[in-house]
C-alpha cells in the first residue's frame, strides 16, 4: 500500500511539474525566458542542495569531491547548459506533446547504456541487451517522434512565430527541445550509475552527486541573473506572481524525485513501467486545466511515444 501511495505521489508532483513550468511562460514574448527559468530552478537546487550539505554525517569538501567525481562535474556543466537551452520547448510546444516526448528518456538511456556497455566489453554482442520488447519498444518511440514532428512542421508551416526561424518547421522541428531534455535525462542515469557502482565506477555517496550538481546549478543561476540584469538594466525578481510557477515547477520536481525514491526502496521492479505513463496525465491537465488542443492523429502519435517508454522500461527492469 506504501509503495503505491508513493507511485501515485510521484506521478502527481512530476504531472504538476511539466504544467506548472508551461503556466510559467506568459502569453506575450518575454526577454532570456530560458535564463530566467533557470533562475528560478537553480534557487532551488541550492536550496536542496544546502539542506543535504548541512543534514549530511560524512565530511563534505566541495573542490575535493568535485575532482574526485569528475564525471558527475562535467554532467553538472553540460546540465545546466541543455537544461536552459530545453526550456524553449515549453514556449513553442503545448504541455500536452513536450511531456511525452521528455519521457522518451527511458529509451534514450537504454540506448546509451547499451553503447557504455559494449565501449566496456561488459557485454559479448549487443543482442545481449536488445532484447525483442525493448528493441519494438525503441522502434515505437522512433517511429512516432518522427511522425509527430512531420505532422506538426506541417501545422506549423504557416504560424506567422515559424516564418523567420525555418529551421523550427524541419527534422524535429520543435521537438528538438523535448529531445535534448530526454538525452541529458538519459546522460543523468549513466553518470549517475557510474559514479556510484562500487565495482566499477567511483562508490561516490548518494547524497554527493545532488549537493554538486545543485551548487553547479546555482553558479550558472547566479551568472544568468547578472548577465539578465547587464542586458535588461533592471534586476529579474524570481520571487513574484509570474515567476511563482517556474520556482513550484522546479519543488514540485524536486519532491516527485524524493516519493520516486522511496517508491524504488520499496519495489524497484514495477515503478519505473507505472511512473512511465505519467505523461498520460499531463496531457490531461493540458486539455482540461490549460484548454490546449491538438489533433487526433497527434494524440495518437502520443500515445504512441508513452506506449513505446513503457515497453523499453517494463524489459529493462523485468
């Protein structure tokens, strides 16, 4: 019973997420919009990450443990660069597409686990891995992303927002945002893994990998709000009306992360399938709470999307 209530907290603060961060992005242009969600979000990473410097037991140095766990360094870097960059998707994409496609992160990690572990010689063949569930369920993201962006560049074609920027009505399109997210959410589970395998990776503590990609995160904010200040001549203010749902977007993240946790302590083995149609819910909240619209062949590529995230993890983890 204690595994499912977390599950279901998990699906609600993750749900909560990607809606809140599009109820973030207001209906006129708004200057360095990626800049100053990171702001608000990296005000929380430092505050998750201050929480765990000071609640920790163990001896924490922050240069020394940045060297020592290098890898978890440099995705802390290139994080906080994709992550800023990944937020244009919620200014040109509905919540209702940009969540599914996020969710794609399952296969993208799968993919590139798959390439670490042949690169290691820790498998002989890459059948090993590329079992026939995971590889359809690979084929069904593949399929339906690409689909979906060929619908949606040709919906897009003619919005007066795409005429100056063709490049948003080719390949992906607008999905390349989303996608980007989903590759440096899959790069997360491998750097992650790495760093705290204790045979082959670094045995680096748990709590270590938050408190240095939080205080990374918090530098690049600091550095985003001095230059928003130089170039609008005015100081950005995170904590207001507007911006409130940017800075709940990035808690109520940061929670899901927290029942995810517990609901993997408890049963590791179905979370991840169920956590995997969360994405189902967001598209309903993006219909119901924020009346967005899209067309039936684009829920059914969705669908799709969810379908295939589902596959991929249910045989990874089974």
């Amino acid at each position: 019973m204690m595994w499912l209530v977390m599950v279901v907290l998990t699906i609600i603060m993750w749900a909560s997420t990607g809606l809140l961060y599009k109820a973030g992005i207001p209906k006129e242009k708004e200057e360095h919009i990626c800049l100053k969600y990171s702001v608000c979000i990296g005000i929380v990473f430092f505050a998750v990450a201050l929480v765990y410097l000071i609640s920790r037991d163990e001896p924490f140095t922050i240069f020394e443990s940045a060297v020592r766990y290098w890898p978890m360094t440099l995705f802390g870097i290139v994080y906080a660069i994709v992550n800023t960059v990944s937020f244009k998707g919620y200014v040109y994409n509905e919540v209702t597409v940009e969540s599914p496609v996020e969710g794609i992160s399952g296969g993208t990690s799968t993919i590139l686990l798959i390439i670490v572990y042949l690169a290691l010689g820790r498998v002989d063949s890459i059948f090993t891995l590329l079992t026939p569930v995971r590889t359809a369920g690979m084929l069904v993201i593949l399929i339906s992303v690409v689909l979906l962006s060929i619908v949606r560049n040709k919906t897009n074609r003619n919005k007066p927002q795409y005429q100056k920027s063709k490049w948003l009505v080719r390949g992906l399109g607008t999905l390349i945002f989303p996608v980007l997210y989903s590759i440096i959410d899959a790069l997360e589970t491998i750097v992650t893994g790495v760093c705290l395998d204790t045979t082959y990776g670094f045995s680096m503590p748990e709590g270590d990998s938050i408190i240095i990609v939080g205080m990374e995160y918090a530098l690049f904010a600091l550095g985003f709000w001095i230059y928003i200040f130089y170039k609008e001549k005015k100081m950005y203010n995170p904590f207001t009306k507007k911006s409130a749902p940017r800075i709940l977007g990035a808690l109520a993240d940061n929670v899901g992360i927290v029942f995810y946790s517990y609901a993997m302590a408890i049963n590791s083995v179905s979370t991840d399938p169920l956590l995997a149609v969360y994405p189902v819910f967001v598209m309903l909240g993006g219909r119901l709470f924020m009346k967005e619209k899209v067309s039936k062949s684009q829920y059914i590529l969705l669908l799709g999307i969810v379908a295939g995230s589902v596959m991929v993890i249910a045989d990874t983890v089974f």
